[in-house]
C-alpha cells in the first residue's frame, strides 16, 4: 500500500478536494535528515553535478535557461529581476500577480517555464529552489501553487508545492483507471515572511507502487511517501513551472480570498536527474 510520513508534526491534517477517496495514512516520526545529507547547502569545495537547469538570475541574462517571460504572465511588472534582496548574489527574481490581471493559460499565473522538457513521461528528479515571501503575502484561504511539475494532457500536477490558510502544503496528484486521485496534503507547517525558505525535492515518478517523493524544508526532510506519482496513460513528459499560480481566484464559490495581490521572490533554482544528489540542487 501506499504510504506517507509526515517528519516532524504533532497535529497533521489532509484536506483531499474533489475526491474524498485519496486520502492517505499519515504516520508521524521524529524530525530527522537522510544520512549524508546537510542541514542546508553544500558547503565549501563541493562541485555541483548531473544538473539539467541552473539559474541564479545574475548576470545581463537572468532568463537565459527560460521560455519567454510573456509564456507564462501577463505584464512587464509580472516577472522581474530584483536587488531587494537575495538569497545569494546581487540578484533574485520577484514574481507579482494581481487579481485584476487578465488571464493567461486558463489560469491567474505569473510564472517561469525552463526551456528544458522531458523526454520520459516515468523518470526520477531532485529539484532545489529558495523562496522569500514578503510581509505583504497575507494567510489567504485561497490556495495558491508557488511551484510545480505539470505533466502533459493532465488536468492537475503530479506533484507541486503550495501555501493555504498561512501553512504549507504539497499536492501528490494521479490517476486510477483514468479518474483522477486529487491529494492536497496540509504539511502542518507555518510559513514564515521576510526570510528566505530553502526546498529541495526528490521523485520517482511512477505509475505503479515503486514511486517516491521526499520534501526537505530548511535542510529538515518533512515529508515522504511512497506510492503511485504519475499518470498511467502518458505520452509526453514532464515540465516544469515556478512563481505564482492562484487557482484559488478561480472559484470564488470554493474559497474566500483574502487578498488581491501576490508577491514572491525566487532564487538558486536548480533540477537535477536521476544520478544527482541533495547537494547537488540545495540552495
């Protein structure tokens, strides 16, 4: 069977939309990281390999590994370079999305696509990226995705990153015998403004039992499961988009919202495949 750990938590809570069949046992364990793997970063002297896309957004073009930022968004101000702050260098990225905005992909989204694409729809990733959410991005009980990998003709991500009510949470998303199994996972964890939040991911996608996510948070592993992680009828792989997406605008008759503008800084974005490490994608 399936299975999913939630690392640390003392009250955990699933909230399964659309299907109330998909919800998982949560098995609770002591805050522990994967031996050989640091609290955060790499530290000094380690050469980064097996990466498939780096971007630190330095330089005179920051957006060189990314589609066209009009792709994703909808405005010059949706997707900028920023010297506010930085995780490391001189520059990140803001993202800024308004509810007013026009829509752009079926969806209220200011985002960056890289313009690497998968060939296997089943393989095996280590993605690493750091977000800084301002003082302005208010609990909203409208969800919204900060990152995600889409895989091609399916209506939800396979996996993806998200904030709701000022907490954390991930979506395991896949389909039995072509109905999809939506697992919106509530990680229990506050997120916190003004500091920068170090995430790196590891996932086996898979259409049968073998697949596997980790989730580590600040150097800290908070989640893991084991189970099916894609969709079984597939012909096209992976891509992957990271910054704003607020599918929660959408349905006002689900969910109340709180805000009308979204802000996030991102830097030190990295995916590495199946031969790479933690280190090599921390930021």
């Amino acid at each position: 069977d399936s299975t999913a750990k939630f690392i640390p938590a003392d009250t955990v809570t699933q909230t399964v939309y659309k299907d109330t069949g998909s919800i998982r046992k949560v098995y609770v364990d002591t805050c522990l990281s994967t031996p050989g793997q640091p609290g955060a970063g790499t530290g000094t002297g380690y050469t980064r390999q097996n990466l498939l896309v780096s971007a630190d957004f330095e330089g005179s073009t920051p957006f060189k590994p990314f589609y066209p930022l009009n792709s994703s968004s909808c405005c010059a101000y949706s997707v900028q370079t920023s010297t506010t702050v930085a995780h490391t260098g001189a520059q990140s990225t803001l993202f800024t999305l308004y509810k007013t905005d026009p829509i752009v992909g079926a969806g209220y989204r200011s985002e960056i696509v890289p313009l690497y694409t998968e060939n296997a729809v089943y393989n095996e990733r280590w993605v690493g990226f750091s977000v800084y959410l301002p003082a302005s991005f208010i609990k909203d009980p409208a969800p919204e995705v900060i990152q995600q990998v889409h895989a091609q003709n399916s209506d939800s991500p396979p996996f993806a990153i998200c904030t709701q009510n000022g907490n954390w949470w991930i979506e395991i998303n896949y389909d039995v015998n072509g109905t999809t199994k939506y697992n919106n996972i509530d990680l229990g964890i506050p997120y916190k403004t003004g500091v920068w939040t170090n995430w790196v991911y590891h996932v086996r996608f898979s259409k049968g039992t073998d697949g596997l996510v980790e989730v580590w948070k600040d150097g800290v592993k908070v989640y893991s499961y084991t189970g099916q992680t894609q969709y079984t009828n597939l012909t096209a792989g992976n891509y992957y988009k990271f910054g704003i997406y607020k599918w929660g605008w959408q349905y006002p008759t689900w969910f109340t919202s709180t805000s009308t503008q979204r802000q996030i800084y991102y830097d030190d974005i990295r995916i590495g495949n199946e031969k790479a490490t933690y280190q090599d994608v921390a930021p």
